[in-house]
C-alpha cells in the first residue's frame, strides 16, 4: 500500500458519512439490496486496463471493487465500512477531497456510485487524478436521464432530488480533464444492484421500504412521499394502471436510463 499522508479535518456526521446523506441511517441494510451488477462489473474491469494498484475512492460496502488488484479503499461512513465483506481489504477513513497519498501513487481510480456524495466535486476529482498515473473510472448516473424513469410519475420530489445530487457529466469532464469518454450503460432487466432505475420492470420491488432506504435520495424527502407512492403504486399494480402504461418494461431486456461509465485517460 502506498505510504500515507495525514489527512485534512472536514465536518461529518456522527458516523463519519462525509457527503449529504448520513449512512449511519440509512445503511444499516444496505448491502442487502445493492450487489454489483455483473454487466457493470464487467465494463468496470474493461476500463482499468492492465492496471495493478487501484485507489476506490467512495469504496461503500464494496460493490464493483475488482478482485486480483491491489487494492486501497477509502471510505469515510463507519457503517458502510463495516458491511464491507469478509477478504475484503479494510477501507481507509478518509474523504475525496483530501485523499492522503503522494502524487501518482496508483495505476488506476475507481469511483462507483460516489460523486454525487462528495462535498466539493472539483476538489474530488482534482485529488483522483493527482494520485492517478493512469485512468480515472467514474459510474454515476446523469441527472438529465434520470425522468424517463417511471418512477417520475409516482415520486417526482425523489427524481428532483436525485436531479439536483448529481453532478452534469460536462462538470465530471472538465474536473477529470485529459482524454474522457462517456459511455451509456444499458441496464439489466434483472439487476443487482437496486438503484431506482434497476427496478424499472419490476415495480413491486419498490414496495419494500428497505429497497428505497438503499437509494439515499428517498431520505431527503418528506417520510409522506414514501406513503403516497406506496398507496398510489399499490393501487395502480391492483388495478393494472401500472402495467397499462408500463408492462411492456417486464420482458424488456434492458432500459436505456441515467447510468454512465466515464473514464478518464492522462492527455
């Protein structure tokens, strides 16, 4: 592991949670529903390259952290840290903004599922690069994608939150710099990993108050969106309204939503 440098203060929550949402919380389960999708996994592993030493900034409990690496974690929840699972390296408590490394001190970054968490983007992605001798691999979602969900139609406040969470993908490239490509995700009917947009052909899914726990933009919402889409989404599956408007997304083999793969490449 590369030598350590001590790393600045910055204000948390109790649990250590360094970005908007306090995963002390709301992760008590969060593993349980937000398994890494072997699709993204995949595209992930293609991205790295021949990579040897990867830096996992916004590591959580582990998801699309790649096997047969050398691996440094960091993650500054105490709770996601310890739903990290059994062989896994342990994550460093430290945030995106001040990551306590020298310069180049890694092949490759991965950040999956984190961006929209950091406090200060810039800041973040000026720190992934600087300890980064190759590419910089972001999965995030784009928040101009994010209302072809139907989820729009029974929690507009959820998708406007996310909205307003998630950078622009223009932000992310101008932070990376160099040479960067984006790339859309197609999302698998069967998911794994339960953002929103996984579930888009299995609405019941989204029944489960656990489920929507595990996208942190249902906390930032008043606990009466929770209530409403519940009774609304179960009236409308009793009544098949959803499957009138929707029911073709059950066998639909994948939905072009708001996922990304952004990789950036030293110019």
């Amino acid at each position: 592991m590369p030598e350590q440098k001590s790393s600045s203060t910055r204000p948390r929550s109790a649990d250590g949670s360094a970005g908007d949402a306090d995963y002390g919380v709301i992760a008590s389960d969060y593993a349980r529903y937000r398994q890494p999708e072997q699709a993204f996994v995949a595209a992930i592993q293609n991205a790295l390259a021949d990579a040897r030493t990867l830096i996992n900034i916004g590591a959580g409990a582990g998801s699309y952290e790649p096997t047969g690496l050398d691996v440094t974690a960091i993650e500054p929840s105490a709770a996601m840290r310890a739903q990290r699972p059994a062989g896994s390296v342990p994550a460093i408590d430290a945030v995106a903004e001040h990551l306590p490394f020298a310069d180049g001190a890694f092949d490759a970054a991965l950040a999956s599922f984190t961006v929209h968490q950091w406090r200060d983007l810039r800041a973040g992605l000026g720190e992934a690069r600087r300890v980064t001798r190759g590419p910089v691999v972001i999965l995030t979602c784009d928040p101009s994608g994010l209302q072809a969900s139907w989820l729009n139609e029974y929690a507009p406040e959820v998708i406007a939150t996310e909205a307003r969470r998630y950078p622009a993908v223009a932000d992310i490239e101008s932070g990376l710099g160099g040479s960067v490509t984006v790339t859309p995700l197609p999302i698998p009917l069967q998911c794994t990993d339960g953002f929103s947009e996984a579930y888009y052909g299995r609405p019941e899914a989204l029944l489960d108050p656990g489920a929507r726990l595990a996208n942190s933009a249902w906390s930032f919402v008043d606990p009466s969106v929770g209530a409403r889409f519940d009774e609304s989404l179960r009236a409308d599956l009793a009544s098949g309204t959803w499957d009138a408007r929707h029911g073709h997304l059950r066998t639909q083999p994948t939905f072009a939503g708001s996922l990304r793969l952004i990789v950036a490449r030293p110019a």
